[in-house]
C-alpha cells in the first residue's frame, strides 16, 4: 500500500488523532501529514488515509471518523475514537514495526488496547470524566497533558496549531513505544520466569538471572509454593518477597521481623550470614555481598516463613 498522506482535521488537537498519528507516521514515515477540513482532502482516496474527521467509518476506504451516528462501537458497546480504530485496523502491522515477536504481539495488541487506547476513547467520547481520578490527578491524566501542548487560546501566528501538533507528536510518540516495550518486556521476563520455576522445582526460592516483573509469572504458572525470589543487582545480591496481589502490599511472607533495618555488620550479627549487608524496615528486600549469602539468608528466611 502507498500511503502519500495522513489527513487529520485542522485547529486545536485531542489525544486521539495525536497518537493515531503516532501509529500512522511509523507505518508510513514517508507520508505527509495534513491537517484540514477542506473538503478536497477529507474525501478517501487511494494514497490517504483520514481519521477524526470526514463523518464516515470505512475501513476498507482508509477513512476512520467516530463523530458521525450511528458512531463506531466495540463489541461490548463502547464507544470508539479515531485512536481505536487505527488501532484496531493498524496495531498490529505497528507492532510488527516495534519489532514485537510475532508470539506475543496479539496478547500485547489486545493488552494495549484495554490499557491505552481504551481509556483514550473513553475519555474523547465523554463516556468518562477525567475528573474521575479525583481532583489532585484529573489534570494529569494522559490526554489531559497531552491536550495541554496545543497551542493557547490567543497564539493567532500563522500555523501554531499545526507547529504544536508536529511539537507534541513525539511526546506522544515517547508514551506509545515505551507502553509497547514494557508489555513486549513483560512477556519476555514472564517466559524467563517460567524457565526459572521449572528450575527451582519444590524449592521455596525463585532465582533469577537479573530483576525483572516476576509476580506474573509465578501467578500464571500457579507456583503457590514459593515465598522469596533472589537474583542478582551489580556486583550484589538481592532477597525479595513475592507480593499476594496488585493492590496490596502484603506478601506470601515477610522476612524475618529481626532483621528490619539492619545493615552491614549488625545485620551479619543478628542473621548469622557473613555478607549479609542491609533488609529494608518494610521487611521485604534484603541485599547479600555474594549469591551463596543471600541463599544463606533465603533458606533462614524461609525456616521463619514455615515455622510461624
């Protein structure tokens, strides 16, 4: 397909055609963004594709408006942006672009689309209230700071919509691929995680070749015996605890109550581990000079864990 255009409307911008622009710019780096309402250009035509304006949805036609009735709707009824629909007709050729593996990019295409892109529609549809985060955060939700880059209200120099909207566009750009890159990275730490836990059989501690999400994993395998992860940071150790759920801070189990706040040689004192070196007052991080010491305080901590 050549795409010589990507036609959006003029004057001040929303969330939603700035990141589908996001989307459309990396499939088609070599088309020229156009920002009108002039008849001419929001009629489809083979070399363009029109979103947020033009008063029809045709996918095959490469035009994606949402503010005509009736307006495009998910299957369970909610309501589409622009950002939707190029979503939905192009996040998965956009993935593709990321270099997502072709393993993980329909979970993650699926992942973004609740995550990101749904809340965007929402929110440029009326359907929910950005002063739905509450007073202290209702400005500072996504679309909220990316609206704020258009240009103000009494900037009347030729083209300072159009400037703020090319100034705002990699911002946009920076939120969409760094949201992508940390789902295409959980899915990697969520394989590696799964490689681990076949490793550490009935053990009780989960060691890790560095730090990353892990709770995920260990979930979805339904590895229920674990307590502690351990794995390496810089030249240290590090003894973690395995949270029991996303909204709260409680853990399968604490490290033992005698060690919090201790460090270095009180630490080694009160533990019995040489290189035992700190355990964070909260009791669920502990850092160990070398792999055989955290193992050390591991095995301690998990003898508490099962005995209390």
């Amino acid at each position: 397909m050549t795409i010589t255009h990507l036609v959006t409307h003029s004057g001040g911008f929303h969330a939603d055609e700035l990141l589908s622009s996001v989307i459309l710019t990396r499939l088609f780096p070599d088309a020229e963004v156009i920002r009108s309402r002039d008849k001419a250009w929001i009629t489809p035509g083979a070399a363009r594709i029109i979103y947020d304006v033009g008063g029809q949805f045709d996918a095959d036609a490469q035009i994606f408006d949402h503010h005509q009735r009736p307006n495009p709707l998910r299957e369970d009824g909610q309501p589409y942006s622009s950002f939707g629909l190029i979503w939905a007709q192009y996040g998965r050729d956009y993935l593709r672009a990321m270099a997502v593996p072709e393993r993980d990019a329909e979970a993650i295409h699926g992942a973004f689309d609740r995550g990101f892109v749904l809340p965007v529609d929402l929110i440029d549809n009326g359907a929910v209230n950005a002063a739905e985060a509450g007073p202290l955060f209702a400005g500072l939700t996504l679309p909220v700071l990316l609206e704020s880059l258009k240009a103000v209200f009494d900037d009347h120099e030729e083209g300072a919509d159009d400037r703020a909207f090319m100034e705002a566009l990699p911002v946009a750009r920076a939120f969409v691929e760094a949201q992508v890159r940390r789902k295409a990275a959980k899915f990697r730490a969520e394989a590696m995680v799964m490689t681990a836990i076949e490793a550490a059989g009935a053990g009780r501690v989960l060691e890790l070749p560095m730090g990353m999400p892990f709770r995920a994993g260990v979930e979805q395998a339904g590895a229920d015996h674990l307590l502690f992860v351990i794995h390496p940071r810089g030249t240290d150790w590090t003894l973690t605890t395995i949270r029991t759920g996303d909204d709260t801070f409680d853990n399968r189990a604490d490290l033992p109550a005698a060690w919090a706040g201790l460090t270095d040689g009180a630490l080694e004192a009160v533990s019995g581990v040489k290189g035992a070196k700190f355990c964070h007052n909260g009791r669920f991080i502990a850092v160990a000079a070398t792999r055989a010491a955290v193992l050390a305080m591991a095995d301690i901590a998990v003898s508490e864990a099962l005995a209390g």
